[in-house]
C-alpha cells in the first residue's frame, strides 16, 4: 500500500469565491447570454413613436392571446403527454412497446410543417375533403370538420407538435419510481386513478414542469405557425414592430420584456419547488411491473396512446409522402444531397457545442454550488423562449463589433472576417438551445449521486479526472440524449439559419420554408420529409440511449 | 468514440469556411426565395463569369443585418419582393444610384426610385378574384366599391400583417388621406366574411368554399394555383375569374419585386451588370412565364396565362412616393380593426 | 499513542441557514482506533465529516491529518490530496467500473504491478476473492459495502471516514457485517471515524464515541463510559431505556429523590436541580414495603427472552404517575400487582438536568 504525503495548499478566500471552473463556466455563461444582455439592455431605450402605438393599441390584445394559447397548450401537452407515459409505463396492452417509442416521434416534425400540412390536408381542395365531398356531399366550408385556421387550430397543432417533450421527460421518470411508492399508494386504498392524481401526477412534477416549459417555451418564440393560422400572439406583435412599423427596437424592447416574463416563469416554479425533493431518497430501488389489462382497458389504452401517434405523425407523413410523390421530380434535384450535408453537419456542431458547454457549466454548478452560478445558467438558457429572428439581432451587435475591431488589428479594409461563417450560425443555435441541452444534462447530472464525485476526489482524482472518468462515463446515455434533442432542434430551425447563414447556404429547413412561404406546400414536402428521416434517425439513437439508461447509479 | 468522430468532422468543417474565393464576385441579399432566380443568377455567372453569392431570407432582417453591418457589410445588392422595403431602405441611407442608362431606360418611372437607387424587375397586381358564373364582373368596380352594403359578409382578403396589404393600403392613403383611407379600411373589415386567415391562395379556395364571393389577392396566386400538383387546386383556379379594380379611376394597384445596390457596395460594376442581367429579356421572360408575374420590361411579351387575363390599367403614382405612406399603414389598419 | 487527526473549533454554517451547523467542534483520534460520531439526523456529524475529508469548508477552526494542517482559515487542502479514505452511506460505487476497476481506481500512481499487489492484498482483507469482474449491480448489499470499504483502504489512507455505514444493511444480517467489518478494520490497522445515529453501531465497533446534538458535541469517551456515565439526560435516554428522577442537592452534596438520597460525586456541582438516572436493570425490586424504597404500580409486563419488562407507575410522592422501566429475570413471579423498588448508590448516576 502506498504513503501519499505530497499536495498542494490553495489560500482559502480564492477557494470560496473563484476557481478555474467558476471562472470558465462564468465566461462561457457571458459569451452565450451576451446577445440576451443586449435584447436586455434595449429595455432601457427609449421607445419611438411605434412603440407608443404598439403598447397601447395592440399588445393588451395579443398578451392576451398568447396567455391563452400558453394555456391551451400547456393543457393539451400535459394531458396528452402523461396521459401516455402513464400508460406504457404502468399496464401492459397490446402494441404497448412499440407506442412507447412511436409516442416520440412527432417531435422529429417541425410544428410550421405540421400546421402547413395540417391545413393541406383539411382545407378545400385536400383528398379527404374532395372525397367526402364529392361521395357524401359534405360540406363544412373551406375546412373539412372546423376552421382549422384558429386558436383551437394552433393549441392543437402545437401540443401535437410538442407534447413529445413532457412524454419524454415523464415517462423516464415513472420508469425511475420505485414500485413501493405507487403500491404504497394502492395499499392505502386510492384506486389507480386516485393514484395517477395523488401521487403519480404530483411526483413527476419535476419531470412535468421541464417539459411543459420547454414546449410553453416553444410556443413562444414560434412565429411562422400563429402567423399563418391568424392567431395574434406577443411574437407577433414583436415582429409586427419589426416588419410593419419597421421599428427594430421596439422589436427588441418587447422580446426584453417576453425574457422578463420567462424569467419570473421560471423562478416562480423554482421558489414554489423549495426544498421539496422528489427522488425517492434511501428507498431500496424496485423496478415497476407494468399491469396486464383486460380487453377492453387494453383496447381503450391503446387508442389512447395510437391518438396523439396519428395525428401528430402517421396522418401528416402520411400526407407528406404523398405530395412528394406528386412533386418529386421537382425536389430531388443536384443540390440535395448537399442541403442534407449542411444540415446535418450544422446540427451535429450545434449539439456539440451546447452539450460540451452544457456539461461545462452542470458539472461546475455541481461541484461548487452558488447562487450566483444557478442565476448565471437560468440567465444563459432563457434564449430558448426567444424568437430566433431577435437573437439573430441580438448576436450581430457583438459579432460585428469583433469583426470591426479585427479589421482595425490586421489594417484590412474589406469585408467581414466572422459574422455570416459556419461559426456565427453554431454560435447562434448554442445561445437559441442551450436550454434544451442543459435541463438534460442537469436532470441527470442531479439523478447521479455527488458521493461518486466525492469518492473519486477521496480517492486522489482532481476535478477534471473525476469528470472525465468518473461523471461523464456514468451519465453519458444522458448526454448523448441532450445532444440528440439539440440536433432535431437545430435540424427543424429556420429563422436563425436564414438570416445568418453564410453565401450561397442552404439547408432543408430553408428549402421546405421556401416552398412553404410561396404557398406551395406539396412542392416543400420532400425536403420536409427529409428533415423527418433525419429526426427519426436521431429518435431511433435517442430509443437505444434511453435504453441504456436504466444503468444508472442506485444505491 | 463518436465525440471524436464528430470533432474530428466539425473541424474540418469550419477549416473549409473561407475557402473558395471566386476572382469576380457579386454579393446579393434576396428577399425573394424562388428557384427561378437562382437559375437565373446561374445563367449570369455562365455569361459573365462573374459568381453569384447569395444569402435568401426575410427582406426586414436583411435590412437590419445591411444596417448593422454598415461599412464592411459585404452586400452589393439588396432584392425585395416589396416596394415599401425599397423605400425605407433608402430612407436608412443603404442604398446609392445605379448608374446604368441600360437598366433604368428599361423601367417605367413610376416603377423606380426617382433618383434610382432602386428599379423594379416584375411587377403583380392586386387584383379582386371572383367565381365566374357566381358573380358577374359588372357587379364589379374598385377597391373602394367593395366597401358597399352589397358585399356584406362576402369580402375574403388576408391579415394586415402582409406586405402586399400593406402597400395597398399605402396607396390608398395616396389617393384617400388618412381619414379616407380609415374608412375604407373600417368599410373592409366591416364586410368581411371572416376573420382574416390564412394565405392568398386560401382566399381564393375560400371563395370555392362558399365562405365569401370575393378575394382581394395577387394574380401571382392564380398562376401558381393553375399550375399546381393539386388537380382540384387547378379545378378551383379555373373557375375563378381576374377582375382589375380601379381601372376608371387612379388604375389598379401594383407592387414591384425591385433591386437596390447597398452603399458601400465593393463589387459596384459586377451589381450593375447583374441588375442589367435581370432587366434584359432574358431574364424578363423568365419571371414571366415560370413566375407569373409581369414583366417591368415593356419590350418583353407576355405568356399566354398572363394575356388572358387581359390588359390593364395600373396605379399610375409612382411608387417612391409611397414612402410618407407607408409607416402610416399599419397604424391605419390597427385604428379601423383589421387584424 | 499518537494523534493521527485532530479537528479543532470548527463551526460552519450553510449558506441560507439561520443556525449554525456546527459549534466549536473538536475532536483528537488516534491511531489505529476507532470513533463513532453520534447523534440524531441534523446534529453536525456528517458536517463534521464532510470537513475532515474536505468536500466543505468550515468558517472557523483547523483540520491537522498526521501533522499536516488540511484546512484552517488561511489554508485549504483538496479532498484529493489529503490521503483520507471514504465510504459513503450509499457506498458510490462507480457502476460503469468493474471491481476491481473499482479498487485500483485510488492507485494510478502506482505501476501496473504495484497495483496488482495491492488490490489482491485488500481483496482478500474483505473476502472478495473471485469477484473481481463482477459490476456493482450484480453484488449484494453487503459485498457492495466491502467493495466500497477495499476501495476505500487500497491507497492505504492516513484516516478512514465513514458515513452510517450500515443503515443500508438488513437488520437480519447487522450483527454480523458489523463484526466482519470491525475485523477488517483491525486487521488494517486503520484509524477510523464513523458517523452513526444508531447506538448499537458504536457499542458494536466503536473505540471511542463522541456524542452530538445541535451542532455541539455534548460528551467523549469510550462506549462503557458513555453508557454507565451518561453527562447529560438527554445522552441518557440515547443509550438505551433508562429511568431519570429530579433530586434537589443541599449544600452538603447530598442530592435528596424519590428514589432516595445520594452522594454527589466529588467536585461536581450541577445547581440545585440535579437528575438522577437508573437503568432499567440497576433496580433491586422487592415483593414487600421496605425503608428507602418507592411504591410502584405494574402496569404492563412484556417478555423479552432473556429478561422481562415491567412498566410500573409511581403511586405517590413527587414523581406521582411518572412511569418506570424495570427489567427483571424471566422467572421472576410476583404475588400481586405493587411492588417496591431500590436503587444502590453505585447504580445512580448523577448528573446535569440537560
């Protein structure tokens, strides 16, 4: 056995307020919330004319609006999302394990593609409609069922389009109840209703609460969708601003305020959470038995969970892949291959760039716990909820300084060295998405006992090794699954991409939009189709990482 | 280890920016998305040998971007499928003249900047679209008319968000003032037969749908809808009919896709001759006959489609002279209630 | 002997709390012994251990592992470079890692061979010969701990610190893994410190034992001491059942109870109020009224085995109703329900109020 006697003494102050990792992690969380601070900072300017009119005539309206489309879909995602996870984790129906990962895969379908064919496939002249028309007579006048073009329209298409997260999230977390706490349940007499209500549905809150802000999140910052189906939300009046009025700075001024709003969201959630803990602490971990149900449970189970799959993806795909037939030679042209080359490689460097930084800043936190560290990562993932158009201002203001300073250093005169480079985009997209890598990253770095770290500290690693060889090899089924989420995220973007993008750049989002926005939506399905595949590639890894999951650290 | 592989490609991948520098280049920022043009731009290149780089996206953001890029702004060109944008972009001091007699002598005057610092390409009319046999054209008059009790509940047209909207209104500030055009909107709004969703072409499948009689929309969405993958998209284009309004009056109003050189343009002679390219024959047929729009050439014949619609009558105000209406639109819009 | 680790004032107190978390802590091991810090949940023991292995700083107060100063309010030491060994409550084994891989994870410094020496030698100190390749997931509760416990020894450290050890143990098998343990912690040779809330824990293992409450360490000794000469009332009832009666002491030290008259012990001074424990086996019961005993009512018997318990209640006097515990032989028989109950002098232990 060995005498270990040498080591190293740091001063004590310099401990307690500043290291390496705080330092770097504080730089990071600068350089990605550096945009924000300057959408921020329009707060503090003083708003022209446009603003006048705007705040008074047409924000209380669309603030309304979009606290009731928040609703709606914070509604419809919940019910729909753990409605789901409930049943595949608890009863066993026929076709349980194949919902269970095709529950997933609206989320590979960008919600403008959704809407666009959505509306393609319910609107006058779309084949279900001709059909019934033409053989039943009905006539339910430019919509088959309901104008789709509508508030109910948009809750629905966007909880379609985004229930996945809280499905997700929910249904890792009943997989990672232990059994006692539900029976527990039952032996006190609720039945399984009363259980699902009582404790099941308050237990996952955690899990709950990061997916639905994550879709509400979502609902946010979309543009293209509540434009088309006419739905007045405060992103619209953002852009209104912008491209109406032509008033850029209100346009910032009012996404500062939508950062506020998000901000207070999530602080309030935080202060209401407290001390609660929602892990099962010391409990011997016993995996759940799902429950065998009867027929006609099973067959009600099943059309449950086959609802949200048909709408949210057969139906659509369904569609999709019939406009691409009839516009395929059309679409498939020489330029293709290389739209998905820049996709996919873009997305494969944004989720690199999220997630390296993501378990930066989680590890740090982890380790040495702060106030100020914990603002310092809320502050740096708000870009979530801002549309990508505003954070595309927001990082020009720096980035264009920078070029204009190297400019000045190496005495050139022309040109911009930065701004419009493969670097700008994957900066954009980290500052856009950092939130969706992070909550995975912190979920499962908080899943993962600090004794482990402190064991291998014990055990004479350093910081870093212990990271390295000890915390990332443990949680990397987590990591490898944020990164997953931010390459579909980034694979469906479009604002940031179109504004930043370099030369001559174009990636499969773009090419759909473009169809898309001339109102040719069959021409836009192949390249959407494309975007699909690619997701549910990302969905197929996502499933075998999450498989991999259960080997996790129990105590 | 995947990481690694990702790594090792993503630095590859930023090594390969800036790489590929073309001798002659002209940088264009596009507010038009249509492959029509980047097969144009092609063609340019092959004549010229002058390569073409091109950013798309919304012509507002591309605006903002040329502005806050100022001096070292790359940008030689600025295309927007809108006239109001032309407008402001002057007004912000981003463009200059293009000093070419071949290219303005090919444009009406009242189609460009009257000192040229922008010139239209194509032109589209916003026309009123009804069925045929459900509704007679001599029922029909003007923008204005439609206004009349008659229409009640009948009038389709999109929200005031849209450009098109919102230089129509503009022009109608021109012709009307303030509180004229007030009231025509207020008139509008209070004969819709819903409220404004949807696109131009759900305007058009509206009015299939017995939801309203009549549709304000571009001609554009006709073409394209007769030339859709849909065969029932085509069954309802066909039956609509092109009614230009206002042709006993100021004329009937028309947009302009146009083309701007920035300020500080670097590669000045390259944008002068691709905007020459644009305006010459060619390309003139071109946006004609795959885009549906009109040509701003009068040199250029028209296509079949766009002559069957017939002649007509445009607004004859000059479209620079929109730009003290133009920021009053949308303020007029929001005070009569269009969404 | 010598001192091996020694804490001295430390105090802490988390960010966000009102209360301090630990007063004036100190605490001297040495070498070879083992030590239990006792105390309910929240007293300070797991800060305390948690500033000896330096995963929290304290605000005041000095760490020293073999002469070395680890921490005081001018110097900080990494955990990974003060040679303490850990294992947690959870035991942290690194599931990705395989035993083995587990065990020479502390030992990259040495060469491949040396590793190989050192984790057989601690392999076969916890009996986990041949399970070497297995992964943690495939291991019981107790192989886990010995896994944990050989990971802990192998870089040999200067003091081993364990947190509740055995609260994750099935109390069937507690008895046992508790003396496999203390084997083969002797056998090391290694000092250690052990934070438990449960008594049988330290009377089980523990050399010495120091018990807390409130962040304060009340008293420190070894377990008999502790048990037979509690400080306080408070540590009293935490080792074991026991009966306390309220005395008042005149002047001349003699403290006056219902239980009868003592002698205070000499140079102790509680006050006026002085408490008087009595285990529940230290009473002579008699069957008949005698002088200087108190009358109780049995109210319930209970049998234990070895031994029966009585709850009786005092009838009369100042102590009216309170209710005692009193062990006596299982063949104890008693003719009718009241009783008469003596205490010795040597049996009485006299002590603070709180």
């Amino acid at each position: 056995m060995i005498k270990k006697l040498k080591g190293f003494s740091t001063p004590i102050r310099i401990r307690n307020y500043f290291n390496g990792w705080m330092g770097i992690s504080l730089l990071v969380c600068l350089a990605v919330a550096f945009p924000l601070m300057v959408i921020f900072g329009h707060l503090f300017k003083t708003g022209d004319s446009s603003w006048q009119h705007i705040t008074t005539n047409l924000l209380p309206a669309y603030t309304i609006n979009t606290l009731i489309l928040m609703g709606g879909v914070a509604l419809l995602v919940t019910l729909i999302g753990v409605s789901t996870a409930w049943l595949v984790s608890m009863y066993k129906f026929p076709g349980r394990r194949v919902f269970q990962w095709l529950l997933v895969l609206p989320i590979a379908i960008p919600a403008y593609i959704l809407g666009f064919t959505w509306v393609g496939m319910l609107d006058y002249t779309s084949p279900a409609y001709v059909f019934l028309r033409n053989n039943f007579g009905v006539e339910t006048g430019q919509f088959l069922f309901f104008n789709i073009l509508s508030m109910p329209g948009a809750i629905i298409i966007l909880s379609l389009s985004f229930y996945p997260y809280v499905y997700l999230l929910a249904r890792t977390w009943f997989m990672q109840q232990s059994a006692s706490i539900l029976e527990a349940g039952y032996s006190l007499g609720h039945k399984p209703l009363s259980v699902f209500f009582r404790i099941a549905l308050p237990l996952s809150r955690p899990a709950l609460v990061a997916g639905v802000s994550l879709a509400l999140m979502e609902v946010l910052n979309d543009y293209g969708l509540v434009n088309y189906f006419g739905v007045d939300t405060f992103t619209t009046g953002i852009f209104s601003a912008w491209f109406a009025f032509g008033s850029p700075v209100s346009a910032i001024k009012l996404s500062g305020y939508l950062m506020i709003f998000v901000l207070i969201l999530l602080m309030a959630e935080r202060m209401d959470r407290g001390n609660r803990r929602y892990d099962s602490v010391g409990s011997q971990f016993r995996p759940l038995r799902q429950k065998e149900l009867n027929r006609l449970n099973g067959f009600l189970a099943m059309i449950t969970v086959m609802l949200p799959i048909l709408l949210g993806f057969v139906l659509p795909v369904s569609m999709l892949i019939y406009w691409s037939i009839q516009t395929s030679h059309l679409a498939f042209d020489h330029r293709f291959l290389s739209l998905l080359k820049n996709s996919f490689l873009l997305a494969s460097l944004a989720a690199l760039a999220v997630i390296s930084i993501s378990v930066l800043i989680g590890f740090t936190v982890r380790t040495f716990p702060s106030r100020m560290a914990r603002f310092m990562t809320r502050f740096a993932t708000i870009g979530y909820a801002i549309p990508g158009a505003i954070i595309a201002v927001g990082l020009l203001v720096p980035f264009i300084w920078i070029d204009n300073q190297l400019a000045r250093i190496t005495g050139s005169a022309g040109g911009i060295i930065i701004t419009g480079t493969w670097f700008t985009l994957v900066f954009a997209y980290t500052v856009r998405f950092m939130a969706v890598g992070y909550n995975s990253i912190e979920s499962v770095m908080t899943k993962t006992s600090v004794s482990l770290d402190e064991a291998s500290r014990s055990l004479g690693m350093s910081n870093r090794n212990t990271l390295f060889k000890v915390l990332i090899p443990i949680i990397h089924p987590g990591i490898l699954a944020g990164a997953l989420l931010v390459f579909i995220d980034v694979l469906k973007e479009l604002p940031l991409t179109l504004i930043l993008r370099p030369f001559n750049f174009d990636t499969l989002a773009i090419r759909a939009f473009e169809f898309a926005s001339d109102e040719r939506v069959p021409e836009a399905a192949p390249a959407s189709l494309v975007i699909i595949f690619v997701g549910l590639m990302a969905v197929l890894l996502l499933r075998k990482t999450l498989k991999k999951q259960g080997y996790v650290h129990h105590p | 280890m995947l990481l690694k592989r990702i790594l090792a490609v993503s630095v590859a991948a930023v090594l390969m920016v800036g790489c590929a520098r073309h001798a002659e280049v002209v940088n264009v920022y596009s507010g038009r998305h249509y492959q029509a043009d980047e097969r144009l731009f092609r063609e340019f290149t092959e004549q010229t040998g002058i390569r073409v780089n091109l950013v798309k996206a919304n012509s507002d953001q591309l605006l903002n971007r040329l502005e806050m890029e100022g001096e070292r702004s790359p940008a030689d060109i600025i295309i927007t499928a809108d006239a109001g944008r032309l407008i402001i972009a002057k007004e912000k001091g981003l463009l200059q003249s293009i000093d070419s007699e071949k290219a303005t002598q090919l444009v009406p005057s009242h189609f460009r900047d009257s000192e040229n610092f922008w010139l239209g390409f194509t032109k589209r009319a916003r026309v009123i679209i009804y069925p045929k046999g459900r509704i007679n054209p001599s029922e029909l008059d003007s923008y204005e008319s439609l206004t009349g009790d008659q229409w009640n509940g009948r009038v389709l047209v999109r929200s005031s968000q849209n450009h098109y909207n919102q230089t129509l209104m503009a022009s109608v500030l021109a012709a009307h003032g303030e509180k004229g055009a007030e009231n025509w909107a207020r008139g509008i709004v209070n004969n819709m037969a819903r409220n404004p969703i949807g696109n131009d072409r759900d305007q058009i499948k509206g009015i299939a749908a017995g939801e309203g009689d009549v549709a304000i929309t571009n001609t554009y969405y006709i073409g394209l809808m007769l030339n859709s993958v849909n065969r029932e998209e085509r069954e309802v284009a066909s039956q609509m009919g092109v009614f230009f309004p206002n042709q006993n009056d100021r004329g009937t109003h028309v947009n302009i896709s146009g083309i701007g050189i920035t300020a500080n343009s670097p590669n000045y002679k390259n944008a002068v001759l691709l905007t020459e390219f644009l305006l010459a024959d060619q390309a003139q047929n071109v946006f004609a006959s795959e885009n549906y729009e009109y040509p701003v050439n009068p040199n250029v014949e028209w296509p079949e489609l766009l002559k069957s619609w017939g002649e007509f009558k445009s607004d004859t105000l000059p479209l620079h002279n929109l730009g003290e209406f133009i920021h009053q639109a949308m303020i007029t819009f929001n005070n009569a209630g269009w969404e | 002997m010598s001192i091996i680790l020694s804490a001295k004032n430390l105090t802490k107190t988390y960010p966000g709390n009102k209360y301090r978390s630990l007063i004036n802590f100190n605490l001297n091991v040495e070498k070879g012994q083992i030590t239990a810090l006792l105390g309910e949940s929240g007293c300070g023991k797991t800060t305390a251990l948690r500033i000896i292995a330096g995963f929290e700083s304290a605000e005041k107060g000095e760490v020293i592992i073999n002469n070395r100063v680890m921490a005081n309010d001018r110097l900080f030491t990494e955990p990974n470079d003060r040679g303490v060994g850990i294992v947690f409550q959870d035991y942290a084994l690194f599931p990705h890692k395989t035993v083995w891989k587990n065990i020479v994870f502390g030992l990259n410094k040495l060469s491949k061979s040396e590793q190989q020496s050192v984790a057989e030698k601690v392999l076969s100190l916890t009996g986990l010969k041949g399970y070497e390749q297995r992964y943690p997931h495939q291991l019981s509760g107790g192989q886990r701990q010995r896994v944990a416990l050989a990971r802990a020894l192998a870089p040999n450290p200067g003091v081993l610190l364990m947190d509740e050890p055995f609260s994750n143990i099935d109390s069937m098998k507690k008895n046992q893994i508790r003396e496999e343990i203390r084997e083969i912690l002797k056998a090391a040779g290694t000092t250690v410190v052990f934070v438990t809330h449960d008594t049988k824990d330290v009377l089980a293992i523990a050399d010495r034992v120091a018990v807390m409450k409130e962040g304060v360490l009340m008293q420190e000794g070894t377990p008999k001491e502790i048990f037979n000469h509690p400080a306080n009332e408070y540590i009293a009832h935490f080792f074991g059942k026991t009966n306390v009666f309220q005395g008042n002491a005149d002047e001349n030290g003699k403290v006056a109870s219902e239980i009868g008259v003592f002698n205070l012990p000499e140079g102790k001074d509680f006050g006026e109020n002085v408490s008087i424990s009595v285990r529940p086996n230290s009473f002579l019961v008699h069957t008949t009224e005698r002088r200087g005993t108190v009358q109780v009512l049995v109210k319930k018997r209970i049998f234990m085995g070895e031994y029966t318990e009585l709850i009786c209640s005092i009838q009369s006097g100042s102590e009216a109703g309170m209710d005692l515990f009193v062990h006596v032989s299982s063949d104890f028989q008693a003719t009718n329900d009241h009783l008469w109950l003596e205490v010795e002098e040597k049996n009485a232990w006299l002590m603070d109020l709180h």
